[in-house]
C-alpha cells in the first residue's frame, strides 16, 4: 500500500480493489476468490478508519477466466496504477481533487488470509473451486489432503476443451477422484466442468508439477562431469551464504527447513544467474527440488537442456504414410506449451491430393493471441533470452537448422499431406531452404553491429558518436500456404537472429509444419515465450497481431489487399514497423536471340513450379512475334510430358492445388480468359480424380486489356502475349503497366540488351537467363503493390532491428 505524506494537502493511498469492496490487505486475491467479473483500484484519501477515506478517483478493467493475481497486476494494476498516482497528484496540485464520500452498501473487509482457512471445499462449481484455488495463488495456497497429508495447489485454469486420460487420483472429501494426465492434476466440480492445476507442494515444502504426482521419485540420478562438479561447488558456496546458520551443506540439506524465505529464492536464483554463467532458474526451480543434492540434479538437467525436452507435452496425430510414421502437433504453441485453444475451438485441415481431413487443429481465438503477445513480451524483457549474449544465440539456431535438417523427411511428408507440395520439391525447396536460411541467420548473430561517427566536437570538450542496433521486442509474423515452412524461415530466422521474440500465425490451410518446427525449437534449447505459433483465421488471430499494442513489429507475406488492410491496423495501433511481400504480376520477357531450348525450360519453371503457386511465378509472358508460335508448341508438347499425380509419387512432377477454393477460383479465372477472348490453347479445366487437381494450362493471344494481363491467377496457367521484333521499348512499356512490381524475367544471348532491359524493368528481382532462383544471401522484395521490406540477406535484418545513437562528451 502506497502512500503519498503531504502535510499541505492530506496523504492519499493507492487500494488494489474498487473501494467500498474488498477492503483490507488481501484485495487483490479477494477479488478473484469471490469471481468477481471487474477488476481495479481506488485512490482514496486516507482516514484513520480502514480504508475508509472519500475516493479521489477509481479504474477497472475485466478479470478474464484464468486470470492470476500476477496477471492482473502485470496487466493494468500496476502500469495504470502508476499513471493513475500521477493523475491523483496533479489533480490536487490544480485543485480539483474530488473527495467523494464511500458507501457502506455493498461494503466487505477481507483480512490477511490464513493457511488453515484456505482448505478447498468440494461441494461447489468448477468455477468457483477455480476462483478459490487462482485467489490463494502463492499466498497461503489453496490446499486438500491427499493420502493424509496437505497438499497444495497452485497453477489453476478452467478447464473448456475435452478432458484428457488420466490415472486417477482420491482427494479426500471430493465426490469425484481426481485426474493425473500429462498436461496436470484434472479436478471435478459438482457441475461436472472441469479445471486443472499446474503445480502440487507437499507438506516439506517440495513443489512438483501435477503431472509427476505418481512418477515424483522415479528420476534417475545423473552423473556430475568434472565441469558439473565445478558448478555445484560454486552452488554450495551460495546456499552456504544464504543458510548462514547451516554449518555444513550437504546433500540432505533442505533449503526451506533450514531457515529459507521466498526473499531468499529470489537471492539464490540471481546469485546463480550472476556466478553460473548466466544460468536461468525460476523460482518454481527451488520450490520443486528443496534439498541440496535434488537442487543440484535439477540444475544439471536444466544445464543439459534435458529439463526442457522433458517438460514439453505434446498430443499428436500420428499417420502411417510414405513409408514413416508421422507425427503432427496440432495444438497452439504458446509459453514452450502445445495447449488447446482458450474456448476449445478447432477446424479441419484437409489433405488436398484427396479432400479428406488430416485433423482438428486448434482455432486460435483473440484471448490466444494474447497470451501469446503476454509471452513473448516476457521473454523478451524478463527472460533469458534478452539477456542471452549473441553468439549463444546463433548456437540455438545453428542447433535448430541441424534438428530441421535431421527430421526433413518427416517435414517434406508434412508439407506434402497439407500443402500438397511434391514431396521431392518439398524436399528441396520447402525444407531444404528452411535448413539454409536458418544457418545462414545463425551466422549473422554476433555481426550485428553499429558504427562510429566522425561528429563536430564541442570544444573544449570531445565528442563520441555511436550507434547501436537494438531489436524490436515482439515480432508478429503472418506467412501464406504456398510454403509454409519456407516462408516460417524466411522471416523468423532474421527475426530471431537480430534477438527479438516472435508470434507466428500460419495459413489456416496449412499450420502442420509450423506447429511441428515449434516443436523442434523447444529440442534446440529456445526458452519459453521467444517462439509462439497460433493456428486460426485472418479475421480473427491475425487482425488483432495487427492491432495488438504490444507488438512492435508485423512482418506479412499475403495478397495486396489483405496488406492494405493490416498497414492500417498498424498504423492506427501503434504506428508499428511493417514489411509486406504482396501480389505480384511477374512479367518474363523472351527475346528471339535466346537459347530457345532453355526459355523453354525455365519458362515452364517459371509458371508451373510448385503448381504455380509462387509469389514471383512469371504471371505473363512476352514472346517475340517470330518465336512465339514454336515456343508455343514446346511449351504444350512438355506439358503433355508431365505427371500428375499423388505428391507422395517420387515420379510426380505436378501435384494438387492447395485448397479446394483455391481451385474453383482458377478454374473461374480460366473461364473469364475465355469469355474475354483469349486462346485457351492447353488445360483450363480440373483433373478428373479425386481431390484438388488442375491441368496445367496454356492460353496465348491475351491482349493488355484483359482480366488475365492484369490479375494474377497464382495457379499452373501461363498466359502468353506477343510482341513485335525488335520492339525493346514497346515491351518494356508493356511489362511496366501493372501496379505490382516482386519479379521479372529475360531471355536474350545479348548481354547488353539484358542489362538494358534489367534496369528498365520496375521490378524488386529481375533474371537474366535463368527463373526463380533465389538464395538465402540475396534480398528478396518487391515494389509498388508488391510491397516493401526485404526477407533474406543482410537486408533482412534492418527489417527487425531499430537504430540508436548515443553521444557522449569527454
């Protein structure tokens, strides 16, 4: 309780609750004890009664579900508490300060809770046995007795999805027995809902996770190296420090029953950080291993990263199929736990080479999302991770790019199933980039750097001018389905390399191998809250990253307008850092001096690479008048060449567009080619067998005016216009004319035309001689509707960093 003594004006005093209710010193856990649906405070004139004072001035704010007292004074108590003092003093400086009497209507008075007053009585709702159990969070702790002796618990949220298999487990006076699962101790109300609760402690102080109640004392002990030995010296040096009274420690030595205070927890946590290396505990660490030797265990297991990977819980679908079994995470990634949506929602991802569901895939709702923004801002200002120095950083990408590269046969299926990518291509370019781009990031982490700057000196005194790039904070990510690991790397790999925490939102069509790379990031050693995946809509997970005012970058690769729509929602937000790779109309340009042979080639890669569904796929071709009909020819005669077919075919050149709307539309768009006059030479129409097929399809003598020269189909359809020989300005005049501006393309043997045409094109990427070849060294964006702001390179990085100068005199 704050007070601010001034012998002028009176004292006034900050109260944790909305004053008449809850007076008394436990407000804030009386508050969710008693399911109060407001939350907030009082500035109130200070009497000699009990916080009876006229009030100054009051603010609340909802108390979500699951809700802690640390939540709700992280989110609103404290930082509006603060501005709400300034407020106060300012008021009663300008004289206005009111002193609005109190009712007693509705008035209550909660003391200092006692333990033996927090036993958990059963009769009751789930609800309520939350409220009771989230209010006596920490202090006293909420308790029952299990097998004769108290237990307490701590952790709780309401339960709203299915509930988990368990072991049972008899609480004595609860007419249902409780459930010990993998995710914690499941607990019935009389309503027949459901709650759970992270953590247990025993009587002896001993605090472990709900989940382990049957299995506590069956982890084996692990053998100390000489380095090990080392650092559990220097531990017994400090535990010695703080137990000044303990002549010895030694391995039976329990921390709490030698004289240890939770003030004492926060000193052996620092004192660890500060003299291990930059060690990371969390005081649950010394609450679930009080005595010496299983503190030391614990912090071994914690230094081998073994803890990590034993922690993480994951449901999986699991499917026999291209000769493995596979496993996929379908749950949201948020904190470094796979955990159902808050309302329980899920959907249906569907494999699109048949139309069947893979499986229900949580749907993100907007209390998701900000949980997710909760954790990454945590980890990002409290965590390890901001305090990780740069190299250590790159070692846990460098780790990550081996564990991508290790399950890629497993990643490439994923994709294949989802995205219905070839699983050959997938196996390159879907996951074989992901493993490039992510070691090539990794080795950028200790060369971000700043510069020194010459700057007029102050005479007498000197000068020093230098920068700093900082990262952002917390970075959203929206990526498309075309590639749906690809594009996770393309811009969490620079994001997290310049040190920034992210929340990644995948396409609603393909979140498999996103949910599955969220995976692997807890087996490469990244803390909690640095990397957070959110399955759902647009509509819903991704307009609020896009307003949401605790992300201070959003990074989009998506359609035009789409783009337009969140650079809005950012700028009215908080005016956050924005990248967008948006549509494009890709032009490719084929002179007739060309290696006719090889335009051939790379023309069809250019259109028909990944089924079309590539941001930069040439979107129309020009072709020199006296080529045009042999290159026609070619084109067809190859494409009557390839395969289509099931992705999971090693032969299969063409496998099945990505979702079922996705095909309608294209086939739409051919239909509208037709209309408007142009020549459907091949295809235009859906592959007779089951799931999501397209021929590829050919259509020439498309004029500028037409829907095809102007929109992009973002499918396997090449759309062909000739012009007249010789005409390099007039091509170019053609090519211009379109709002987008990603890729574009030439053929020609003459090198000087190549580079004429390179710098007339307004294009982010022009090739000469050769399509979609990109790598993870090379900036890649585009201009105009395309968007702006770069993914790969060294350009890539200034996307996520910010810029500080600092000047000083000497």
């Amino acid at each position: 309780m704050d007070i601010i003594d001034s012998p002028k004006h009176g004292s006034i005093i900050y109260h944790p609750s909305i004053l008449p209710r809850h007076r008394g010193a436990s407000a804030i856990n009386w508050t969710l004890i008693m399911g109060d649906k407001k939350a907030g405070f009082s500035v109130f004139w200070a009497d000699d009664g009990l916080d009876t004072g006229p009030i100054l001035l009051q603010r609340s704010c909802d108390v979500e579900p699951n809700d802690t007292v640390d939540a709700l004074y992280n989110r609103f108590l404290f930082p509006e508490g603060i501005k709400a003092m300034v407020e106060a003093v300012q008021l009663i400086a300008d004289g206005k300060a009111p002193r609005i009497p109190q009712p007693e209507e509705g008035a209550t008075y909660e003391g200092i809770q006692k333990k033996e007053n927090a036993e958990i009585s059963w009769d009751q709702s789930a609800e309520v046995l939350h409220n009771w159990i989230r209010g006596h969070d920490k202090v006293p702790g909420a308790w029952t007795e299990i097998n004769g002796q108290m237990v307490t618990f701590y952790g709780s949220t309401l339960l709203n999805s299915s509930v988990p298999p368990g072991e049972p487990l008899e609480i004595k006076g609860a007419k249902k027995p409780g459930l010990v699962t993998k995710n914690g101790l499941v607990l019935f109300g009389n309503d027949g809902k459901a709650l759970m609760v992270r953590n247990l402690q025993f009587e002896d102080g001993k605090m472990i996770p709900a989940s382990q109640y049957f299995s506590a004392g069956e982890t084996s002990v692990v053998e100390l190296t000489a380095e090990e030995v080392k650092v559990a010296e220097t531990i017994k040096v400090i535990w010695a420090g703080i137990l000044s009274n303990v002549p010895i420690i030694e391995d039976s030595t329990d921390f709490f029953k030698s004289g240890a205070s939770s003030m004492d927890v926060a000193r052996l946590v620092e004192e660890i950080r500060q003299k291990c290396g930059g060690l990371q505990l969390q005081n649950e660490d010394v609450y679930m291993a009080t005595k010496f030797e299983d503190f030391i265990q614990k912090v071994v297991r914690k230094l081998r990263g073994e803890d990590q990977e034993a922690e993480l819980v994951v449901d999986y679908v699991s499917k026999e199929v291209n000769e493995m079994m596979v496993k996929m995470p379908y749950q949201c990634f948020i904190n470094g736990q796979f955990t159902d949506a808050d309302d329980g929602k899920t959907y249906d991802t569907i494999n699109p080479t048949d139309g069947s569901t893979i499986c229900k895939v949580s749907y993100a709702s907007l209390a998701d999302v900000d949980k997710a923004v909760a954790a990454a801002k945590d980890a990002f200002e409290n965590g390890e991770w901001g305090r990780m120095n740069a190299r250590e950083r790159g070692r846990l990408m460098y780790r990550l790019a081996d564990l991508l590269e290790e399950n890629q046969e497993e990643l490439a299926t994923i994709e294949a199933l989802d995205s219905g990518a070839v699983y050959t291509l997938a196996l390159k370019t879907h996951i074989g980039m992901s493993v490039q781009t992510f070691r090539y990031f990794a080795g950028w982490c200790d060369k971000i750097q700043g510069s020194t700057i010459p700057i007029n000196q102050a005479r007498p005194n000197r000068n020093l001018t230098f920068t700093k790039k900082e990262p952002l904070g917390v970075c959203a990510i929206i990526i498309p389905w075309n590639y749906p690991l690809m594009m996770l790397a393309w811009k969490s790999a620079a994001c997290l390399a310049a040190g920034n925490t992210l929340v990644l939102k995948p396409a609603q069509v393909t979140p498999l191998t996103a949910l599955k790379f969220a995976e692997l990031s807890v087996k490469a050693g990244f803390p909690k809250g640095v990397i957070n995946i959110i399955p759902g809509s647009g509509g819903i997970a991704g307009q609020r990253l896009s307003e949401h005012p605790d992300i201070r970058k959003l990074g989009f690769t998506g359609s035009t307008p789409i783009g337009k729509q969140i650079m809005k929602s950012c700028a009215v937000s908080n005016l956050k850092k924005v990248s967008l790779e948006l549509g494009g109309k890709s032009p490719l340009i084929i002179f007739n001096d060309c290696e006719l042979e090889k335009a051939v080639r790379m023309g069809m890669g250019a259109v028909f690479f990944n089924k079309g569904e590539n941001c930069i796929a040439a979107g129309r071709l020009f072709v020199e008048e006296s080529i045009h009909d042999e290159f026609v020819t070619r084109v067809v005669e190859e494409i009557k060449k390839m395969k289509i077919g099931d992705p999971l075919d090693r032969s299969t050149d063409h496998g099945p567009q990505n979702h079922k709307a996705h095909l309608e539309k294209l086939l739409q768009y051919c239909e509208t080619g037709v209309k408007e006059g142009a020549t459907l030479v091949y295809g235009g129409r859906q592959v007779q067998r089951p799931g999501f097929f397209m021929e590829p399809t050919v259509f020439t003598d498309v004029e500028d005016h037409m829907y095809l020269a102007k929109e992009e189909s973002f499918g396997p359809i090449m759309v062909i216009s000739k012009f007249q020989n010789g005409d390099i300005d007039g091509v170019l005049q053609r090519a211009n004319n379109t709002e987008y501006g990603l890729a574009s393309g030439v053929f020609t043997r003459d090198i000087n035309k190549a580079m004429y045409v390179s710098e007339k094109l307004e294009a982010g990427t022009v090739f000469i001689n050769t399509y979609n070849k990109t790598d993870v060294a090379a900036p890649f964006g585009g201009v105009k509707q395309s968007g702006f702001g770069k993914d790969l390179g060294e350009e890539a990085l200034n996307e996520y960093l910010k810029t500080k100068t600092v000047t000083l005199e000497y």
